[in-house]
C-alpha cells in the first residue's frame, strides 16, 4: 500500500503524535507546516476573561523581554528620559556610554513596572466594583483593590520580583559608571597638572605649546582654565589660613 500524501506532497500523519515516516527530517518540516496552518486558523482570545489573560502575557513579556520602547509606549518620551540622563551623566568613551544606556534602559522599564502595577489595580477594581456593596465608596474601593489583588496575586508577585531584579542591575551599573568616571577623572585632572606645568615653561621661554606633541588631549584654552582655577584655589586656601591668624 502506498503512503498517503497531503496536497504538499508532506507524509500524512499516521494518527499517532508523530508525523508519518521515519526521517525525523521530513517528520520536523510536516510538523512546521501543520504548526502553521493552525496558527492562520487562529484569531486570538475571544472572551473577556481570554483577552485579560491575553494583555497580562503582553505586559509580562514587556517587563522580561529585549524590547525597550513597547509599541504602545510614547517613542518621544523615551527620548526625553534618555537626554536626561545623558545630561546628567555626560558620559565620555564607548564604555561609559553603554553604561549610561544600561542605566537608562532600567530605569525605563522600573517606570514600567509601576505602571503596569497601577493600571493591574485599576482593572481589578474595574471588574469588582459592581460586586461590592458597602454602603461607602471608599470602603467599596479598598475592598474592591483587596479583590483585585487577590485575583492577579501571581502577576503583582511577578511585578514584584522584576522590579527587585531591575533594581539591583540599576545600582550594580551606577557604582560601576562612577567607578569609572572617578577613575577617568583623577586621571584627567593629573594630566592636567603634568599639561600646566610644561605650558607654563613655555611661557616663560616665550616659546608656542602644542598640547597634542606631548600626548595630551587638551587644548591650551583647556589647561589655562585649569592653571587658572588652581591659582585661585590657592589665593583661597591663603586667604582662610589669613583670617584664622586674627
């Protein structure tokens, strides 16, 4: 008896939970091709109760997954959490930057994970405020936020568990960038000394300085402010070591 084919010319299942044949090859492109065709047949939760569930697995996979900016998310208003941080952090190289992003990223996605909590309540006091009688509006709505969270306790519990996990990544990240940036910094300011005292031998041979022939990154505008903040910290420090003599 010959095999049975479909119009694809795939083997025909043989009614047990495998595709018909012994190559797991063919039997793996039968199996794709039938997860297909259901998946067309599909057309998503069609009760109430079906498209909650269906928006909770949306908002969990938006705390857990890669995507930063959510398709229902202002695209804008990332943009504007990002230029804020990117203000006050000012990051310098490749590494600090990506930091930043890191930062700025979770802390995005802990906003998130507020809103998400907020608006779970909000729906759960939605579905259990004509439950209620109280005879006290606000007793009706803190019985009817006590019922709501009862009915999506996994989901706070998991909101809970991923703004904990976020939060940690936050903090390890900012005590690695201001490790870094401290780092970069000191070094910075050392070079600065090294950088003001060679211009200022030039200065006084009356000779031109090019910071970049001695490996510097500065400018000479640069290492003049420097020179010029240090000579006024120390007229400070004298003038405060003047006043405690009287």
């Amino acid at each position: 008896m010959s095999d049975s084919k479909t119009p694809n010319g795939l083997p025909q299942p043989n009614g047990l939970d495998r595709a018909a044949g012994p190559d797991p090859i063919n039997r793996a492109i039968h199996r794709a091709a039938v997860n297909k065709a259901n998946a067309q047949k599909s057309t998503g939760p069609r009760t109430e109760a079906g498209k909650q569930r269906s928006s909770l697995n949306a908002l969990r996979h938006g705390l857990t997954g890669h995507t930063i900016v959510l398709p229902t998310e202002d695209h804008s208003a990332y943009q504007r959490h990002s230029q804020s941080f990117l203000d006050e952090y000012r990051p310098e190289g490749a590494t600090e930057t990506q930091l930043v992003q890191s930062l700025l990223d979770t802390s995005w996605q802990l906003n998130r994970a507020s809103a998400v909590e907020t608006n779970l309540f909000s729906l759960g006091i939605t579905e259990m405020e004509n439950s209620i009688r109280a005879n006290h509006p606000e007793a009706e709505d803190a019985l009817a936020m006590a019922l709501a969270f009862r009915e999506h306790n996994r989901a706070f519990a998991n909101i809970g568990v991923y703004r904990q996990r976020l939060t940690r990544q936050f903090e390890r990240t900012l005590v690695l960038l201001r490790q870094i940036q401290a780092e970069r910094r000191k070094n910075e300011e050392r070079q600065l000394s090294q950088a003001a005292k060679i211009l200022k031998m030039h200065k006084d041979e009356n000779l031109p300085y090019e910071p970049a022939e001695d490996g510097f990154v500065f400018s000479n505008a640069e290492i003049e402010r420097h020179i010029t903040r240090e000579e006024r910290w120390e007229q400070a420090v004298d003038h405060e070591l003047a006043a405690q003599a009287f």
